[in-house]
C-alpha cells in the first residue's frame, strides 16, 4: 500500500504515543456528561464539563492555543493552556502530545471549566485531555484564502456518496438532510399507530416475486437448492395478513429491483405499504393528503416545501385528476375504447418510442409518464387508471375498462401508489394470466408467475380493503429539497470504484485549483498552489505522468488542464 506523505507522518506520531505509553485507541469508557448542544443551551460560567469528539481546528499560540472540538451535535471551542493542563514541572502532555502527535481529526476526551473569552465568545478551559481514538488519512477539510476562494472543499458527489462517513465530518450540513429522514419515519408511525395500526414485518426472500412489475434479483438456497428472490414488494403478504384478520397493517419496507439507477431510482429502496380493511380508493386519498400534511408539518414545521424552482405545497386536500382527463388535456387524444393498435400508432404520433412487447397498460403508461406526468407540480391525484395497468387491482364500480387506482404526482414525480384492492380470486386469476400472457410477448417487466399460495388466500375470503404505497426515499427528497436521491440514502449503490494512483497532498491541492480554476495559466497555477519550487516541480511532473495534467501551448501562453473526472 503506498502511503501519502501526510498518512506517514500520522503513523510516525502513532508510534511516538506508544512509546510514551499512551494508547492511541483505549478500550476503557470516556465519562462525557453534555454534548457541545447541551453546554451552550445551558451555559454557566465555571461549570465543570466533559466532552468528547473529533478536533476540528487549533490556533497554536505556543503556550496556549484555542481549538474546535465536533461531536454529534455541533462544535465547541476549547481553550488549552500547558500551565493549566500541565500542573508539575513535566509539559509533556502538552508540548509534546497535544501540540506534536495530536492531528485534526483525532477523537479527544476533554474535561474543563466554561467560562467567556475576551470577545463574548463561549469556551472551554481544558484542564485535561486524553486520545481516544488516533486518524491514520487526514480529513478534506475546506480552506479559504485571503479573497474568499474556498479550496480542497468536499463537494465531489461520486466521492460523497462513496465515503459517506467524511460526507458527514466535513459537511455537516448533510446530517440535517438524514435527521429529517427519521422524523419523516417517526411521524408516519406516530400517525398509523394513533389510528391503530399495527406495524409488521414480511419476508424479504420470497419464493415468487410479485406485488409489483419489476426485474426481481435472484439469489439460491443452497439448503433448499431452490431459487429466491429478494423483495420487489411487500403487498401480496401484507394482504394475507387482512385475510388472516387484521383490519389494519403497514410494514416499512426494504425493496429490491434489479433495473437501472438514475437520479430519482436506486436498486435499494425503502417504501411504505399500509392495507386496511372495509375501505376504498376514496377513503384513502383523503388519508393519504392528511398523512402527507401531518408529515410534512413534523418535519418541515409547515406544510411549504421547495423543491428545486417549485414551491410545493402539501396541506390538504389535494386536486384530483383522472387519467384519461390528463392524457387528453395534454395530447388531445382520447383513450377510451381504444385497441392496443390504436394505442401503439397514437403513440408513435407523438414522438414516443414503443415496440411490440408492451401491451395497452404499458402504452397508456408510456403516453402519461412522456406528455403528462411532468405537468403535475402542486400534490394532485391522478385516479382511475386502465384496467391493463393494474392486475391487482379492483375494477372501477362504474365503468369497467378501469380501475379504482391512484397515484399521487408531485413536481412530476409519483410518490404514492393506491388501489381499492382486488379481492374476487377468479378475476384475480385472470389477471395473473394476462399478466403471463405480456411476459411471455417479452414484456420483461411483466410478472411471469402466478403465487398460487395467495390465489389460496383470497379464496378464503379477503374483507373489502385499501391499500397505499409511499416512496420513502423520494418522499424525503420532496422535503429536504434534494433533486438526487443519492442525497437521502446514506450509502447509495455505487459503481465499482476505480483504483487510480496515489496521490500526495501536493498533488490533491494542485487538482482543487484546476478543478476550481478551468483553462487556468501554468504560472497562475503555481502561484495558487503556494508550493515551494522544488514540491511544484514534483507534483506536476507526477500528475502529467498519470494523465491527470496536460499543458497547453497557446503562443507565449501556458494553459494547465485537469483530465481527471
């Protein structure tokens, strides 16, 4: 493994605290009474407190220094003065551990005083410390020079995402993105449970996959030598338990589908599907707009969310909309009635690409997600969708080409999912078979198995019911403003990652004013870099040798490159 000059040096301090007889990593507990929150909500001049958490900044002043210290709740600045820390004649506890094998970064345990600096500002006296845990990589933490221009910034998403754990140090802003998340979570339940509800849980390995259509991931029983495959959707167990004699379940699930990942779909997912019986579609969507108000006042404290260039609303109720209505108020094109020919020609018409594996559902859902979803910004409920696009779901009580089905679009997204469930076995039979039926044309999101154990099930009589889907993860994005959802995910599927070369920390900095300072000159360059000559000469030759640099030759002008991602 090579090591950058920085990770050398740290593993040199690491072995010199050993050598003092200090472990760098203690087993033992650190007695901390009050997060840095706590102190200064409850501030007390001369109050003894202790602390821990990583150290962020020290402004050495040789005798004294100020320093940050950062734990789960903010940051706190801390005042050391060897004096103080060091009551005897030996200073090595300061001039040696804190000042020389003490690295930002490091976990430390601190006991002090509180008390005012000189500018108001509220500080720790530190009376004594210990290493609780020793940094081997230097954190990537921002600096500002003289003009404001911020370097060395950890803004990178592919990087962010890959190493979620900086993410949080270095930006923590991004824990309020994941702190909203619980509460999103907590909210729901608080308001299912007040309703009596019970929370559930169902198999994530599942014989059949069903309850949706998607590409499922298969894995193999070694024990059983048979096939699973992991969770596409919870629903059809949800519903065997409303035929087992629940009135009300929902299960906060963990899906899997094996398809694409983009900014708004990742393989890994977590949705929400809540059954309750003797309702309807009806009755749901007004639970869903008041679940959705409550949430977003839990969360937010207001109803108002922005995302993007939209300001989204989510106090109910919410306008409604059917499906047919939609298509024809932005295409102009009638769906009633209509064959799949028909269906398959109108579509082409409009510029939208099709083929003859998808069947009517599918082009109708191609015409609405291509002319229509996008026009949907404030929450609007789009209801009663073709029957082909629904195979669990009940038939529409007047009109029977439909379904009593909707989904509930915001800024053009769809975030809930909902159904007056089906629960006549023989239809749903048929249904099954015509979904056989479309996988067999090649329709490879088409569900090519029927569960006959759930067939069984509705036999034995399933209550008239409602069911809703809830996206969590996309949820969260409307409420936190966040376009990807990479964002809300703590640690998103990511591509396997590309072992480049080691870099040194000369050559990371000279890669931030590049990536900051596009088409910037050689001597510019340099002159940013504030690297000696010797260390410049080093670290451009080493990046122009990786492919990472290349100069340009303009006349007299000397043009430096960035070819890194």
């Amino acid at each position: 493994m090579q090591l950058s000059e920085q990770e050398i040096i740290r593993r040199d301090k690491l072995n010199a605290l050993r050598e003092l007889g200090i472990n760098p990593y203690p087993a033992d507990l650190f007695p901390v009474n009050h997060t840095s929150k706590q102190v200064k909500e409850n501030f007390q001049e001369g109050k003894k407190v202790i602390l821990a958490g990583r150290l962020m900044s020290v402004r050495d002043q040789g005798k004294a220094a100020f320093a940050e210290l950062q734990d789960s709740e903010g940051r706190m600045q801390l005042y050391f003065n060897r004096d103080v820390i060091c009551t005897s004649e030996d200073k090595t506890l300061y001039n040696q551990v804190f000042r020389k094998l003490t690295d930002l970064g490091d976990f430390i345990g601190i006991e002090g005083e509180l008390f005012t600096t000189k500018v108001g500002a509220q500080c720790v006296q530190v009376t004594d410390f210990k290493i609780l845990s020793k940094t081997l990589k230097p954190l990537p933490l921002p600096k500002t020079d003289e003009s404001g221009n911020v370097y060395d910034a950890f803004t990178d998403p592919e990087l962010r995402y890959r190493m979620r754990y900086v993410d949080l140090v270095v930006n923590p802003q991004v824990k309020e993105v994941f702190m909203k998340r619980t509460k999103l979570f907590t909210a729901m339940r608080t308001f299912f449970n007040e309703a009596g509800y019970m929370e559930v849980e169902t198999p994530v390995l599942q014989s059949i996959p069903g309850g949706a259509a998607a590409r499922p991931f298969i894995t193999h029983h070694n024990s059983l030598d048979i096939p699973l495959y992991m969770r596409i959707a919870n629903e059809l167990y949800l519903k065997r338990l409303i035929v087992g004699g629940f009135d009300g379940v929902y299960e906060f699930s963990k899906n899997f589908r094996n398809e694409g990942m983009d900014r708004t779909h990742n393989p890994e997912f977590t949705a929400m599907e809540i059954y309750v019986a003797y309702k309807d579609y009806n009755w749901m969507m007004e639970m869903t707009e008041n679940l959705l108000e409550y949430c977003a006042l839990q969360v937010n404290g207001t109803t108002e969310a922005t995302f993007g260039e939209h300001k989204v609303n989510f106090k109910a109720p919410y306008a409604r909309v059917s499906m047919t209505e939609a298509i024809k108020q932005f295409t102009g094109f009638d769906i009633t009635g209509k064959s799949e020919d028909e269906l398959r020609e109108a579509a082409k018409s409009m510029g939208i690409e099709v083929d003859d594996t998808m069947g009517k559902g599918k082009l109708i859902d191609e015409i609405f997600g291509e002319k229509c979803e996008g026009n949907f910004i404030q929450p609007t409920f789009i209801t009663d969708y073709p029957k082909e696009m629904s195979p669990l779901c009940k038939s529409h009580r007047n009109n029977p080409e439909l379904t009593e089905r909707f989904e509930l679009m915001v800024c053009g997204k769809e975030i809930a999912n909902a159904y007056s469930e089906l629960n006549d076995p023989i239809d749903q039979r048929e249904r099954f078979e015509a979904q056989m039926a479309l996988a067999a044309k090649g329709d490879d999101e088409a569900n090519g198995i029927i569960d006959e154990d759930f067939l069984r099930a509705l036999e034995y009589g399933m209550p008239p019911t409602s069911g809703l889907g809830i996206g969590m993860d996309r949820l969260i994005m409307f409420l936190t403003n966040n376009q990807s959802i990479q964002e809300v995910l703590f640690f998103p599927q990511m591509r396997p990652e590309k072992k480049g070369p080691e870099l040194t920390e000369d050559e990371k900095h000279i890669i931030e004013v590049l990536k900051a300072n596009e088409g910037i000159s050689i001597g510019e360059l340099k002159t940013k870099s504030e690297l000696s000559g010797k260390k410049w000469d080093a670290a451009s030759k080493s990046l122009s040798k990786h492919g990472l640099m290349r100069v340009i030759v303009d006349g007299e002008n000397k043009i430096a490159e960035y070819l890194g991602k």
